[in-house]
C-alpha cells in the first residue's frame, strides 16, 4: 500500500526539553536515530529513491542510507538552479554507484498544472496554498517507477527567516504580540472560518502555554508543533497516495535527539539569517556527516566549496562572499514556468467564481491584473484557489 509511513510524528513533550539543560545526549544519538528511522524505511522498500540536491539535507540522508547498506536512485530537481545543482547531485550518484534521475517541473504543460492545482487542493482539502502543486505533481509521477522516496527537510537544524512560509506574519502576530501587529493579508478575499484563515489561531489556542516560554523557543515550538507537520506532512500525505513518501528529519525520535543535543532551532537566540547561525548549522550537518560517511564530504557543496571549509575560518570568508554575490545579484525576471503557472492558476481561479466565499471586487481586481503577481498576490491567489476548490 502506498501510504505515508507510519512513524510517530511530533509527539514529543517538546516543551519540557525546551525548560531544561540542553546537551545531556551527544550527536551519536541523532546520527544513530536517522539510521533508525531511514532504515525502517527502507526494509520494506524493493525500489527506493532519495531528493537528492547539492546541500546537506539529502547529503546526511544518503549517508544514513550507506550506513543501512542500500542503494537508492538520485532524483534531482531540474530547477533552481540546474547547473550547479544537477552537476553537484550528479558527481554524488556517480561516485557511489547510484543511478541519477533529474526531474523537470517546467515541463508541465498548462493542463497539467491546472489538474495539479485541483488535486493537490483536494487532497490536502485546502490546507495548504496550491503553490506546491508543481512539486507535487512531479513527486506524484514518480511513483510509476518507485516504491518509496526519502525527502529531506532539515530546518530543525537552521532557523527560517521571519515572517515566511512556516512562520506568517499571522503567526507572528499571534506568538508574539508584543512584538508583532496583526497582519491585513488575510482580509477581504477570504472568509475568517475557512481553514487557512483561523488554523493559525486554533493552533495558538492549542498550544497557550507558549506565551510563557521566551521568544526564540515559541518559535521552535511553533515550528516543530504546527509548521512543518502542516507543510510537509500534509504535502507527503497528499503525494503518499501514488508512492510512499518519508520525512525521516520530522521522525519523532530524531527530533527528540537532536533538542536534547542542544544543536536544533530551540537553541538559536538570534532568529535572523546571520553568518553565526549558517556556520552552526553547516558544521552540525558537517559533524554528523562526517561520523556515518566521512567520504561524502570531498564533494563541494551548493555553495561552491568543500564541506571540510566548513570547520575553520575559510567559511566565515566564503559564506559572506556568497551573501554579497546574492545582494548585489540583478533580480531575475520571471521565467517562462512562472507566467505558466500563474495562467493556469488564474484559469482555475476564474472557471470556479463567482462564489459566496470570496469578496468579488477583490477576486476580480486580482484577476484583471495583466502584469505578473508579486510573490504575495500568487501566495494569496493559491490560498484562493485551495478553498474553492474544496468549498461545497
């Protein structure tokens, strides 16, 4: 059965390794419950594949996967960035006898983007903004050649940048008052009972002890509670009906481990993308890389060096070189797949108004727009589009 693992997901009493001393388990413990979780996996996998990228996620996994004694196939997204990504992914599976396959989501037409949107929208009964629906429609096919697909997620090591995707500027506001107003984005096209517009607050509702712990941590928690359950369990589950999909960095006792070895986000006082918090997550990956498949660190990484730079000075040099370069980087204009997308998306949206959930004006203010959406009105535009297609 293709179904999503079963393995027990954030129910762990975080709270209480949160309040106490950190640093009472060592790194042994993270490597040996990544084995565990990704070899249970895999015992029962005949045709298993791993996400593979150039960055360090899928790089521990796949050395998790060496210590189980497995071979998997490599699937490496032809986007971002196809060069250096695809080339960097490429040299990991050649070198270690694996089969490469890339995977190109640009070359959805039209219709399936639109057949993607709906799907996606239903099986996830409009949780989550269809924005994911291109990788889930490429994940989807690939389970008419596998069986099983590892997926990397590793943000308990790093924090995200604020507000974001896992952190809203909604969120925020409910987390930390004090420091955040309410966000207006949800206001006008959508009806505060739908599920993306009051999930938030029924989580906070949930989870009202947060308001006592500091702010960093209400942020670990909010993350690790609410977050990435609702992101990328959601997502596997609605991609788990065509091939099996495991998140083996969510798996209940590797994020056990990594909170009490002191190395995860719960532990980051400085919630900004800073150099200091980068080279702590880099060389946590470094260390547990290093004890399970020290030969997959002579590859560079995405980031144009070898991983062992990442234990001396030569990373501090490098890591702000590469921040200048994305500064002062010309912004990219929007690709082909892009405009495809946000047609398709429109398309969707306009055969399914009018309706009794969305102000009119605004929906349609949104649609008469010629020029390409900005990264918010796409976000709220899938937002849109998630609950008409599950609005009855």
């Amino acid at each position: 059965m293709n179904q999503i693992a079963e393995i027990a997901l954030f129910n762990v009493p975080l709270d209480d390794y949160l309040l106490q001393t950190k640093c009472s388990d060592t790194d042994e413990t993270i490597s040996e419950s990544m084995v565990s979780s990704v070899y249970q996996s895999l015992k029962q996998s005949v045709h298993p594949a791993l996400l593979l990228s150039a960055g360090y996620d899928s790089r521990l996994l796949l050395a998790a996967a060496k210590k189980c004694n497995r071979k998997l196939t490599g699937v490496t997204w032809a986007t971002p960035n196809p060069t250096v990504e695809t080339a960097i992914a490429r040299k990991l599976c050649d070198e270690h006898g694996m089969r490469h396959v890339v995977i190109d989501t640009e070359a959805l037409s039209i219709d399936d983007l639109r057949s993607a949107l709906v799907l996606f929208a239903q099986r996830t009964k409009g949780r989550l903004s269809v924005s994911r629906a291109p990788v889930f429609e490429a994940l989807r096919r690939l389970g008419n050649e596998f069986d099983l697909l590892i997926w990397g997620e590793g943000e308990i090591f790093r924090p995200p940048l604020i507000p974001s995707e896992y952190i809203t500027a909604h969120a925020l506001a409910l987390l930390a008052p004090e420091r955040f107003r309410m966000s207006s984005v949800l206001s006008g096209l959508f009806s505060p009972d739908l599920p993306y517009a009051s999930c938030e607050k029924q989580a906070m509702q949930n989870f009202a002890y947060l308001h006592s712990l500091p702010f960093h941590e209400r942020l670990a928690q909010w993350l690790i509670r609410v977050a990435y359950p609702g992101i990328y369990t959601v997502t596997a589950k609605a991609i788990s009906k065509d091939i099996t999909v495991v998140l083996p960095f969510l798996d209940r006792n590797v994020i056990e481990a990594t909170l009490r070895s002191g190395r995860s986000v719960a532990c980051m006082k400085d919630w900004k993308q800073s150099v200091r918090n980068t080279l702590d997550s880099r060389r946590t990956y470094y260390d547990l890389i290093s004890e399970l498949s020290p030969d997959l660190l002579h590859i560079r990484t995405d980031r144009g060096y070898p991983p062992a730079w990442d234990r001396d000075i030569r990373s501090i040099a490098m890591t702000s070189l590469y921040g200048m370069k994305n500064l002062l980087k010309p912004k990219q204009r929007r690709g082909l797949f892009r405009i495809k997308y946000q047609k398709a998306l429109r398309d969707e949206i306009r055969d399914r108004l009018p309706s009794p959930i969305a102000d009119q004006d605004l929906a349609m203010q949104l649609l008469r727009d010629k020029r390409p959406w900005s990264t918010t009105a796409e976000y709220n535009a899938g937002k849109l589009l998630a609950v008409l297609v599950n609005y009855e």
